[in-house]
C-alpha cells in the first residue's frame, strides 16, 4: 500500500469515526435533554411546513435552516451546562451566569428564527 493511500484509509477513518461520535451525541440530546427533544419536535412540523410555504429555494432554505440553526445553538447550550455543572456542582455565581447565557443564546436563536418565518412570509 502507497504512503497516500495509507492517508485516505485514515482520513476515510476518521470521518466514520467523527459521524459516529456526532451521532452519538444527537443520540444523548435526544435521550437526556428535554428542549432538545422539542425542538426536533418543531422541526418536524418546521420542514413540511416551509417546504410548502417557501416559494423559493432560498426561502425554503431559511424557513427550514433558521430552526436549524435553533437545534445546533441547543445542543452547544447543553453542552456547555454539562460541563458546568460537572466542574461547579455547588451553587456557584459565575456557573449560574454562565448557564443563563447559553439560555439566552438559545431564546435569541428561537426569536431570530420567528423574524425569519416573519420577513419570508409577510414580504411580498
């Protein structure tokens, strides 16, 4: 086997191994995280209904990849109050800042997307 074959093996392995990873962690949102398992919920309804909605691809696009969007800031807001609550267990001020945060990041994914569904729809 040639030295650039050996190369795509692994980058051929890690990408298998990187999708197995990400699909374990879609895996654990779903099992352990209550507003995750919402928001997949919604987006159920979110795909057919911009597909229907949008009348061109672009507004398909961002009627859909603006809830999207909504899932991957949860998923990095679950993320991160898992380790902080890992590395400060105890009532900590800077802990419950920081997990506020990531919540409102999430509600301004959430806001963000109804002014997407708001401008597509309502714009002429």
């Amino acid at each position: 086997m040639t030295r650039s074959s050996d190369h795509r093996a692994s980058v051929g392995g890690r990408l298998v191994r990187a999708t197995a990873y990400s699909l374990a962690g879609l895996r654990a949102a779903f099992r352990h995280e209550q507003a995750f398992r919402l928001e997949v919920l919604i987006l159920a309804f979110v795909i057919p209904a911009g597909l229907w909605l949008g009348k061109t691809g672009v507004q398909r696009a961002l009627l859909i990849g603006s809830w999207c969007m909504v899932i991957v800031v949860e998923l990095l807001n679950s993320a991160i109050e898992i380790l902080v609550e890992r590395l400060w267990p105890e009532q900590n001020a800077l802990a419950g800042r920081a997990k506020d945060i990531c919540s409102a990041a999430v509600f301004s994914s959430i806001l963000l997307s109804i002014a997407v569904w708001l401008l597509v729809l309502v714009t002429p």
